[in-house]
C-alpha cells in the first residue's frame, strides 16, 4: 500500500492579513497531482485542516474542491483534527462520508475503532488520534490520573495496541495523530498546545505500529524511522522562509514499513525579509528576486519614510509587513535611562526624534499644551475622588 502524508493545511489562515485561499487551493492541487503521478492509495492528514474551529464558507469550498481532486486522482483519504479546527464540525457526516472514501476520524471515544484498507498483502488499520485536549479527553477516556499531553496519548495508544492485538496476524497498522513529540522543532507559526507547561509526547508512546503520521508542526521532519511530521504544505511564518515544504510517500509491505520518501512541493510563492532604506529596496538590483515574494522589510532610513508601504508595493506588490529600526536606536534599557529625571516635555520632544525626526517650534508647543492639559484633568480627577471618598 502507498501512503501519502501530508498535514497543516490551515485552509482558512491568513498571513499578516492577506488571504491565503488562492495560495492554499494551489498547493493542495500540488497534492492531488501527486496521488495521480505517483499512484498513491491512501492520503492521510494527521489534523489542522482547517485553521478555525469555525471556517468561513469560502474555506470549506476549498476544503472541499481538494477533497474531491485527491478523489478523483484515486486515493482514498483519512484524516483527524487538530487543535485548530473543531472535532465536531469536521467530523459532521463522517457516516456518509466514509461511503465516498473519505474518513473522518474526528471521534474521542471511536480512536480504537480504525478504518480497515485492504492491499495485496491484507489489511491495514488506519487509526485517527484527533487533538486530545487532557482536561477534557480525560473523561471520555476513563483515565482521572492523566494530567499531560504524554499522559492522555499514552492512555489513547494503549487502547489502539489493545484493538490491533485482536486484528488478524499480518495486519499492519498506521496512526495519524496530533502532537508536539519530542524530537521535533517548532517552526514559530503553530499555536501551543501546551498545559500547565507540559505540551511534549515522547517518541516512545507511538511504539507498536508500522507507522504514524504526525501533525502539529510546519517542517517536513523524522523524529524516529517510522514517526514523521510532514509539515504543513505552505510556510505561514516569515520564519518558515527557508523551508521547502514536502509530503512523505510512504510503502507498506507484508513486513510492514518498506520505505518512506520524501516528495517536495512546489513554491506558491516565495518569502524574503528585506533590510535596507526605503530607496535601496525600490531601486537595487539586489531585491530583484524578492519581486513576486510576499515581503517583510525593515528600513532602516535615519527618518521615518511617510507612506512607505504605499512606495514599497510599487516594487514589492506582496509586501505584507514594514517595521522602521532607526539606525542607532535605543533598546528598553538604554530608553529608561534616557528618560529618568527629565520633564514630561523633554521625554516627548525626544520620543518624536527617535520615532521621526526633531519637532518643530510649533510642535512643541502643541506637545506641551496637550501635557498641561494632561496634569490639569488629573489633578481635576484626584480631587473629585478624594471629595466623593469624604463624603461617604
């Protein structure tokens, strides 16, 4: 049996504002042509499908077009939840939908209840760990004591081994589950999943099956032979720029694991953070690549550019993100020392400086009747309260 692993979609995400559906239909079409090219059977998305617990309509619609694309180019799919999207609202129809070939394995009390595939060598058990939240999946899986992530998963695994001793010999077994596992390396862009500070699952938990398909974090990456995160299919971090995101393609045999490769994506659309002044990224030959980039860019102008996003989009029309770092610039500790012992005048002529330039004469004279303003209503405000308290 060939096995297709990919996770994260995060259908529905938005990156520093800017919709992401264009971008996510096109990577998920990536997807679907490879279960054709590669005659894949089985696609499996270990959760995250979508990146809310309420996607919008136009999410679903995407959701869905890649759903029926994978469909078509023959394989049937498996997935879970993640800590995203919602348990209930994925796994809505999951009796129907199974039918079709799509299994929905969204179900806290159904996780040791597998989807059988059958290949040449017999059949395979696909089991769904959806995210398990310990406070609430605690009960549901008559397990008080568990307080962790690593305490409620090992109780779910212990249940999945318990169902698959009682499979027929031979029977090979894949779980899709989502988690931070030990071993792994957040990327910046997943949400925590963390409780009273304990959020990692050793690697160790998942021993006894052939395979698991992991979802969390957003780097294809091995934690252990047979345990694999495949990433999320587009970077959702400036942080993730340098990452090529991929699937793994994953053989079964009658032994069980055979082989896993791993299969790049193509680029949607490329990531640059820029540093330069305003003029040296509109006009440098340097950035040329960085055209059709989504951008974030830190100038570095000694005063503060007016509109220059506006300016920078004319090059760069993926710009998403601009911050200014004044060459010089103070960092907390140096700006607290500035300001002790000085006047509430001389602090805000200085912040206009550093965020601008120097404030002009009649500036600062707006500057300081907004202070005087300021200490008057104070006062005005002490002195009711303290009225109101002596008259109680």
């Amino acid at each position: 049996m060939r096995i297709l692993h990919t996770s994260d979609w995060h259908i529905g995400r938005t990156f520093h504002g800017v919709d992401l559906l264009a971008d996510q239909a096109s990577a998920l079409e990536s997807v679907a042509a490879l279960v054709r090219s590669h005659e894949i059977d089985v696609v499996v998305v270990p959760g995250d499908v979508y990146d809310r617990a309420i996607p919008s309509a136009d999410a679903v619609a995407v959701c869905q077009r890649a759903f029926e694309a994978i469909r078509e180019a023959g394989a049937v799919i498996v997935a879970t939840s993640g800590n995203h999207d919602s348990a209930t609202r994925l796994g809505a129809g999951a009796a129907f939908t199974g039918a079709g070939g799509l299994h929905l394995l969204t179900s806290v009390d159904g996780l040791d209840r597998p989807v059988v595939l059958q290949d040449a060598h017999g059949d395979v058990e696909f089991y769904g760990i959806p995210y398990l939240e310990p406070e609430i999946s605690r009960t549901r899986l008559d397990a008080p004591d568990a307080r962790s992530h690593a305490d409620i998963l090992s109780v779910a695994m212990a249940r999945v081994r318990a169902r698959h001793g009682d499979s027929s010999p031979g029977t090979r077994s894949v779980v899709l589950a989502h988690a931070f596992v030990v071993g792994g390396e957040a990327t910046g862009s997943e949400r925590s999943i963390s409780v009273g500070g304990v959020e990692t699952v050793p690697a160790g938990v998942f021993d006894g099956v052939d395979y698991v398909a992991l979802g969390h974090l957003h780097s294809p990456q091995t934690v252990v032979e047979h345990v694999r995160y495949s990433g999320s299919p587009l970077p959702y971090s400036f942080g993730e720029r340098s990452h090529r995101k991929a699937v793994w393609i994953v053989d079964l045999d009658a032994a069980g694991l055979a082989s896993v490769e791993r299969v790049d994506l193509p680029v949607v659309r490329g990531l640059s953070q820029l540093t330069g002044t305003l003029d040296e990224l509109t006009a440098s030959a340097e950035f040329d690549d960085a055209e059709e980039h989504y951008v974030s860019a830190v100038l570095t102008d000694p005063v503060r550019p007016v509109d220059a996003m506006r300016v920078l989009r004319e090059r760069f029309p993926h710009a998403i993100h601009l911050e200014w770092q004044r060459p010089g610039g103070l960092d907390d500790l140096e700006y607290r020392r500035k300001v002790r012992g000085r006047s509430d005048l001389d602090v805000a002529r200085s912040f206009v400086a550093d965020v601008r330039s120097d404030a002009t004469d009649g500036e600062l004279a707006l500057l300081e009747r907004a202070l005087t303003h300021s200490r008057v209503s104070g006062e005005h405000a002490v002195t009711v309260e303290r009225a109101a308290g002596a008259g109680e």
